[in-house]
C-alpha cells in the first residue's frame, strides 16, 4: 500500500513538473491569443474601414513579436474578458486592466505599461463643476459594466449607478442628459470625445493613479518571465515610447509627476 501511495504522490508530482507553462503553448501555437473590447478608443477599437487599431493593438503586436509569435486578437464587452481569461478562451487581456489585490487572487500580472487616473466626463454646456464623487450623491453617473470605474462609483452611497456595454453606450446616454456624469481613464477622455463629436468634456480627475497591467492564468513562471522581459526591452528601446507618443503625446508607461 505505502509503495503504491508513493507511487501515485511521485506521478502526481511528475505529471505536474511536467505540466505546460503558458509560454510554451504559446510557442508550440505559434500564436498568442489576446482579448479586447474593440470598442475602447484610444486603445483599442475599430477604423473605418473596420480594421483593429489603437495603443493597445499596438502594443499587443509588438509583444507578440518579441515573443516570436504571431498576435491573433479576440473582441467582446468588457464584461466578460476576464471571464473568458479564467476558462481558459484566450491567453491574456490587453484592456487597460487595473492591478487590484482582487484580480490578483484570480490571475498574475505582468509589470504595469500605463499609468492613469479615474477622470470625469460631463457635458459641455454643464455649468455644474463636480470636483469629487461625493458631489454626484443624488445623481446618474454612468460607466462601464465590471469596470474599476463602477465598483469606484458604487463605493459612494447616494450615487445612482448605470452600466453599459462600453463608452459609446454612455457618452449618448450623457450627452441627451440622461445622466449628469461619466467616469472613465484620464488617457482615454480626449480622444473618446473628439471622436464621438458629442458636446462633452472632460471633467475633475478623481481617486489615484492606477498602474494597468496584462493579466493571464496563474502560476506560468515562463511566461511572466518572458512577458516582462518583452515589455522591458520595448521600454529600453524606445518602441514603447514611439507607439505610446503616436496615441497620447506622453510617455504612459511612466506615472505622472506627483502621483500619489
């Protein structure tokens, strides 16, 4: 019997020293498969010509190609990406993923590639200047399901909260005055409302800056190693920089002066 236990506890450790790592099924593939909304500009959302594009579909890309493989891009609501990331559907989410201690219990994180802060969004002709979202008790603030930007909404009693499938859900909502404020990232702000030609601006900047990381399935050292290293070389290099300059016109990987 004490011979047959052994046997079983030494295949059982076998089976899991030889388990894949994620880097090496990502190599064997030849691909690394990443979600995004798509609908997310500056960083990632569809030209019109219906093709891919934004920071994060750039950056997707050139990871993929330092890790030797080819990106192969997957794009739904956003709230269920990190759903789809625990069954195992894709290899990472590239979406402006803030690091949390709560997704930290369900995945691992690469080392973070932008900085930014929670930002509100109002309409233009709004003479109402909210500085906090205690201000907002009372009213509609708008934001997207599952977001760090809802549950940052539903942590002040007296708010009334609305979620939607992405921005431009809410932008619409809030520009015909169904609600009195949006809350999205600070980086994303600018360039959402100049596309959406809605009459919206940009509001107070609330809560910290967060550091936005690209999470996968726990326990894959290799590919941590290997994810880390491919964005470490992209900042060494100045690729980062290039690709954060074209979208933004600052440097997203390093966080802002003063940051608290």
């Amino acid at each position: 019997m004490k011979t047959l236990l052994a046997s079983l506890a030494l295949a059982a450790l076998t089976s899991q020293a030889l388990a894949a790592d994620l880097l090496d099924t990502v190599k064997q593939r030849g691909t690394l498969k990443i979600a995004m909304e798509g609908t997310y500009p500056p960083f990632n959302f569809k030209d019109a010509n219906q093709q891919l594009t934004g920071f994060e579909v750039d950056i997707a890309r050139e990871v993929a190609r330092r890790l030797h493989v080819k990106a192969e891009f997957t794009t739904g609501e956003w709230s269920g990406l990190l759903a789809g990331l625990q069954a195992g559907k894709f290899d990472v989410v590239i979406n402006q993923v803030g690091v949390t201690a709560v997704r930290k219990q369900t995945f691992d994180f690469s080392v973070p590639y932008t900085y930014s802060s929670a930002q509100l969004i109002v309409r233009k002709n709004d003479s109402r200047r909210f500085k906090s979202l205690d201000e907002l008790k009372g009213k509609t603030v708008g934001v997207g399901q599952g977001s760090n930007y809802a549950d940052m909404v539903k942590s002040v009693p007296g708010i009334a909260v609305k979620t939607y499938p992405g921005a431009p859900e809410y932008l619409q909502d809030l520009a015909a005055g169904r609600l009195d404020a949006a809350l999205n990232d600070s980086l994303m702000i600018p360039f959402a409302v100049k596309e959406s030609r809605l009459p919206l601006k940009a509001g107070a900047p609330v809560g910290d800056v967060a550091a936005m990381g690209i999470p996968f399935a726990r326990n894959n050292p290799k590919f941590k190693a290997a994810l880390d290293q491919a964005l470490a070389a992209s900042f060494a290099d100045g690729s980062f920089r290039k690709i954060s300059l074209k979208w933004f016109g600052i440097d997203v990987s390093k966080p802002p002066r003063g940051a608290k």
